[in-house]
C-alpha cells in the first residue's frame, strides 16, 4: 500500500505540474493575443492616421478602406479562434458529441486522416468542467496523430457506464518507440496525463508496434474517468 506521505507528495507534485501547464497555457494565449490581434489593430491604426491625410473618395483613400476591411476580417478571425482555444463554441452550442464531431469533420479536412467517432450522443451529457477537459483530450491526441504518428487513420470511442467514462483514441501510425517515454511531454502526454489526474482519472499510453517490432500497430491511448453522479445519472439515462 502507498504510505499517505508518498500520496500527499504525488498529490503536491501533480498539482504542481498542472498549475505549470495552465501557467504555459496563459503565455501561449498571452503571446497569441500580443503577436496576432495586437498587431493587427496596430496595424489598423497606422491605416486610419494615414486614412485622416488624405482627400475623401480619392483612389488611395479607397485603397486604405479596402486593406482596413481585410485587416477587420482577419482580426476578427483570430479573436474568434483565440476565443476557441480558451472554450471551443461548439460545446455550447451543442454539447460535446457535437463538438467532437466538429474537431472529427475539422481533423479529417486538415490533415486528410481518416477519422471515426464512435459515441452517441445520449451518453455524453456532462457538465461543462467534464465536457471540456474529454474535449482537450481528443483535440490534443488529434494534434500528436497528426504532428507525429504518420498515420492513415484514428478511432475515438467514448463510453459512459458504471458513472465511468472511457476514453480511447486509436491511430496505425508507427507507433511509440521504446525510447519514446522520456519525451512524453514533448509529445503533448504530459498535459494529458495532468489533466486526466486532476478528475481523479488514470491513462496508459502503449503501441503493439514497439512489442511487434514494425509500424503497423500505431498507438492507443486508454483514459478512464470517475464521473459525478450527476453526470453519471445524465448519461446513463441514454443507454439503452
């Protein structure tokens, strides 16, 4: 058995770890809003000094207009997909099977990866805290598949039962190596793996390719999650 001293300091140290993923999460957002939006509106202010020298309906002033208006649409586009990342619109608008059959439809059209979600609807209502992190874990898994597996194909299946819900998402790329677990993090495994621990959850993370020997088995990541018995109630009363 685990001496509690040693839990309490596994405790500390996720909590640690966590606080320090959210904290890179604000500077990512922080240095997105600075670099992208911050410099078009930069942008969009030097056009309307220029915009206020000039004679009214002549051929520059039109010209200016025009550019201000683009500059407008393309900021308007990052604040939304800033906007995203901080909490996917599709979650609201229609919970989280909808939302994930966005980031599926979205994956497949980016990439060209073949992609199956295999889930129902009834059996994902969650509430927003649980939606939103089952949310990141796909969207994060997608993301390695596509930076790093070489893979043709993915499977995600979502499952809720016994007020517990399962998570696997499945790829035939090339797998993880047997070197591979020391970059974990690098890969993205690590925020996962806080995530899952901050719900009180457990993941394993293992590719049949390394013990085959070839690329044919990708890799599968398997997330199990106590859910609230509000949640579990919700999306047990789907099943059947």
């Amino acid at each position: 058995m685990k001496h509690p001293r040693n839990r309490k300091q596994g405790r500390r140290f996720s909590d640690s770890a966590l606080a320090e993923i959210r904290e890179d999460e604000r500077a990512h957002i922080s240095r997105e809003l600075h670099d992208d939006l911050g410099q078009l509106l930069a942008t969009l202010r030097v056009e309307l000094t220029l915009l206020k020298q000039l004679p009214a309906g002549s051929p520059q002033a039109g010209a200016l207009l025009d550019s201000m208006d683009a500059l407008l649409l393309t900021a308007i586009g990052s604040l939304r997909r800033i906007a995203g990342n901080l909490r996917p619109r599709a979650l609201d608008e229609g919970g989280l099977y909808f939302a994930l059959e966005s980031l599926r439809r979205e994956f497949e059209q980016r990439f060209g990866i073949c992609c199956l979600l295999d889930a129902t609807p009834d059996t994902l209502v969650l509430d927003e805290r649980y939606s939103t992190a089952v949310y990141r874990l796909v969207q994060e898994s997608l993301t390695n598949i596509a930076r790093h597996a070489g893979a043709r194909s993915a499977r995600v299946l979502l499952r809720c039962s016994g007020g517990e819900l399962s998570l696997e998402i499945k790829d035939d790329g090339r797998g993880i190596g047997v070197g591979d677990g020391a970059k974990a993090g690098g890969l993205g495994l690590l925020g996962m793996r806080e995530r899952v621990a901050s719900l009180r959850g457990q993941m394993t993370v293992s590719s049949p390719a390394t013990a085959a020997g070839d690329g044919d088995g990708g890799t599968r990541i398997e997330i199990w999650i106590p859910l609230p018995a509000s949640s579990a109630t919700a999306g047990e009363a789907g099943v059947g």
